[in-house]
C-alpha cells in the first residue's frame, strides 16, 4: 500500500515538474529577443516535445497499472484455488 501511494506521489511531481518546465521553457522564449515567428515555432516545438513526452509517461503509467491488476487477480485466484481465505473473507470478484 505504502508503494502505491508513493507510486502516485512521484507521478503527481513529474507531471508538476513537466508542466513548470514547459511553463518556464515557454516564458523564457517569450522573453527572449527574437523575431514572433521564430519564437512561435520554438513555443510550437516544446509544446509538442511535451505532450509526447506526457503521452509516453501516461502509456508507461497504464502498462505498470494492467500490471499491477493482473498480478493481484492472479494472488486473488490462486489464494481462492488454493483454499487459504476462509470463505467469508474472500473478496467479491
């Protein structure tokens, strides 16, 4: 359980730390002293970059969590098979 809460804590402060840098990237860029366009492509580029990056992370995230599912219905199936969980406190699956 204690890993699962990690898990979730150290997703919440990459996206965080995702979204701050594109946000910094971004302000950055607007600042700097370049022609519109160039600073529109740059901005257009990172945005980009991001979002597949965010994708990536999201399709990793969701790969580890199918995981983590089949894992617990197979203790779940063996535990039933096995005859180790009373009956009263087997889990409704």
């Amino acid at each position: 359980m204690a890993e699962q809460e990690n898990g979730a804590s150290v997703s919440s402060v990459f996206l965080a730390f995702i979204a701050g840098a594109a946000a910094g990237a971004g302000l950055a860029l607007l600042l700097a002293p370049k022609a519109g366009d160039e600073v529109r492509q740059q901005i257009k580029e990172l945005a980009e970059d991001a979002l597949d990056r965010t994708k990536e992370y999201a399709r990793t995230m969701q790969d580890k969590a199918r995981e983590v599912l089949e894992k617990g219905k197979e203790a779940i199936s063996c535990c039933k098979d096995s005859g180790s969980i009373p009956d009263g406190d087997k889990p409704a699956v």
